[in-house]
C-alpha cells in the first residue's frame, strides 16, 4: 500500500505472526508516470503510462513518489492538461521528445517535493499556468533552446536560455524567503533559513 503525506509517498507493509503485527513504514521507491492525454483531466488515471512507449496503464494518479514525464513517444496528442485537485509529484520532465508545447494550467496547485523540473535539449516551449509550490530545495534545469515558463503565482518567470544566457552560461536564482508572500491577501512571509 502506498500512502501520501504532503507530497512524500510512504509504503506500507503489515506483517502478522502468531504473537504480534508490525507495521514498516519505508519511503516509497520513485515510479514514472508519462501523460497520455485522453482527457484534459491531469486528475484521470487512464491518462497515465509507465513507459514512454505508452503500453502499460499507470493505475492511478501521479503522488509525491512519482516521477511525471511529458514526450509524444507516448502517442500523446492532448499535450494541455489542467489540475482538478492539488497534486504533488517528486519531479517533472520535459522529454527531448516533447517536440510539442505542452500547457499545465488550472486554479490548482502542483506541489514537487524535490525533483525539481527540467527541460531537455531539443524539447519545445513549455507553459505551467497553474500554482507551483516547492516542497524542498530544488534545481529546475532547461537543457533547450525554447523558454519555460511558470506563471501560476502574481511573479511570471520565464527561462529562455536561447536569449538570456551565453554558451555554457550558468544561472542561479536566489529567492529571498522575506520577499515571498502567499496570495491570501494577509501578507505571511516565508521564514528565514
């Protein structure tokens, strides 16, 4: 049984003997989920494979313990999707596939719990129009040419390495924790590391 706290996944396991039961708990093993677009619904579970070749169904919806993939090797033709629910995924990937612009859009928020994001090289101009909330610590990669942009809060943020960086420039981005607010309309800062 795999059971989701946040977006961190769990595996459950009860074993039973003649004297006692035990419950292990063991962070769950990260699986990959690669979008098949049947439906728009991020939240349908029949949009989700195991493998980029799209052959075996997912079963569920990504968690926290998934590692979410976006290519057309998947004979994904629907490459805009929309959160119906908050869902927290451990990373996302833009394949070298993804010849095609895919939109994550919905008045939902993504939640990565670690994984970060990354565009790799040869893949097309990205959208995520919907909330993005950063679990922990994380580096989002662009390997491509084409922009990525994540627009879902009152910041846009657009990664064109194209235009914005020279040959094999390397960018950080410091965001100050007293400078980041929620959209509640009551100002509660980010506390300090």
């Amino acid at each position: 049984t795999i059971l989701t706290l946040g977006s961190i996944g769990y595996t459950l396991t009860l074993t039973q003997t003649a004297t006692n039961k035990q419950l292990t708990v063991a962070t769950a093993t990260l699986e990959d989920a690669y979008w098949m677009g049947g439906t728009v619904d991020w939240n349908t579970a029949a949009n989700w494979k195991t493998d980029a070749g799209g052959a075996t169904p997912l079963g569920h919806v990504p968690t926290g313990a998934t590692s979410v993939f976006f290519t057309v090797t998947s004979g994904a033709t629907n490459l805009a999707t929309t959160l119906s629910a908050d869902v927290a995924i451990s990373r996302l990937t833009f394949t070298t596939a993804a010849t095609s612009s895919v939109t994550i859009g919905g008045v939902n928020t993504l939640t990565i719990s670690g994984g970060g994001i990354t565009t790799e090289t040869g893949t097309a101009a990205h959208v995520i129009s919907t909330a993005v909330a950063m679990e922990t610590s994380q580096t989002w990669t662009t390997n491509s040419a084409n922009p990525l942009t994540v627009s879902g809060g009152p910041t846009i943020w657009t990664i064109n390495p194209d235009s914005d960086f020279a040959f094999s420039e390397l960018c950080t981005a410091t965001i100050a924790a007293t400078n980041v607010q929620d959209q509640d309309g009551s100002p509660d800062p980010m506390a300090a590391p």
